[in-house]
C-alpha cells in the first residue's frame, strides 16, 4: 500500500512538473525535427507570467488616472514583472555553453535565444517558459516602383482605392510630394 501511495504520488508530481513546462511551437518543433542537436537555431522564449495590464487599465481608468501617471505604471509593471521573472533565466542562459547569445525584452515578457538544438529544447522544458517560438525574420520589401503608384484607375477594393479616396494622388501629382527617398517601418 505504501509503495503505491509513494508510486503515486511521484507520478502526480512528475505529470504536475510537465504540465507547468512550456512548449515549444508547433511550427518550431516541425524545423527543429530535421536538425542535429548542435545546429544552431535563434527562438523568441516568452516567459509564463506576463504583467496584467488589463486589471491596471482598469484600476487606473476608475481613478481617473491622467494618461502621464497610466503611461508611467504600465511602462513599470511591464519592466517589474520582466525584471524578476527573467532573472532566473537570464543567469541560466548567460552560463550555458550551448548558448551563443539572448537578449531580454520587457515589453512582451521575452528573450530572444540563439543556442543548439538541444538546449532549446531544454529551455522549453523550464515551469517559467510558456512558449518557444521561431523568432521571425524581419526584412526590407522592394519599394513600389513610380509608374505603378501613379494615374491610372485603381482596382476596387485595393489599397490604391483608399489612397485615392483620401485624394493623396493629388499630394503626389500636384506637389511632387510621393515619398520617395523615405524609409518607413512598422512592427505590429
């Protein structure tokens, strides 16, 4: 009886361990099945808790908060709930060999990794990682070309529709104002 109690109670413990760990990304899973342990990957490792902005936006709108002082306890919540929840982590990865770099970020409660394999799959294994993901690759599109920006009618429902109904066009052709030289960039 004692040897199934304690048998029990080591698989509740071993199955309530796993159900903490985080996981690693379908897709990521998918990449990493064709690769040696050693091969280098770089992941985006988001961090189990996360700062409840929610309820702060909340409490911050019932009091009547000015946007200075909502900017201001959001900003350091954020930073908070990454400072110590990331120290941990940050101290594992700064002394494991199968780590080449990472670098924290705040505002999602992340750490983007560059190690093997093998030690992202570890890293998916901590109770304080929900997710490992791919981190994406941001690159630069080729610019449209001028004669396709400018006159001619524009296909219903395209983006051109919008910038015409905004009489922007005129901007370009009236006052030689079309943006071009100027590099824009947005991360959503």
């Amino acid at each position: 009886m004692r040897k199934a109690l304690a048998f029990a109670a080591v698989l509740l413990c071993c199955v309530a361990q796993q159900a903490q760990a985080g996981q690693l990304a379908p897709a990521l899973e998918d990449r990493m099945r064709g690769m040696d342990g050693s091969d280098e990957i770089k992941v985006l490792v988001v961090l189990r808790e996360q700062a409840d902005i929610a309820t702060l936006d909340a409490t911050l709108r019932a009091t009547r908060a000015p946007m200075s002082q909502r900017h201001r306890e959001v900003i350091d919540r954020l930073r908070d709930v990454a400072d110590r929840t990331q120290a941990p982590l940050l101290q594992a990865l700064s002394t494991d060999p199968g780590v080449r770099g990472f670098a924290p970020y705040w505002i999602m409660n992340a750490v983007t990794v560059v190690g093997t394999v093998d030690t992202i799959r570890e890293l998916a294994g901590r109770a304080d990682v929900e997710l490992v993901e791919s981190d994406l690759r941001v690159e630069l599109i080729e610019p449209v070309p001028a004669e396709n920006r400018k006159n001619g009618a524009a296909p219903r429902g395209s983006i051109v529709e919008g910038v015409l109904a905004i009489q922007a066009d005129r901007v370009w052709n009236e006052l030689g104002v079309d943006g071009t030289g100027a590099l824009v960039g947005n991360m959503d």
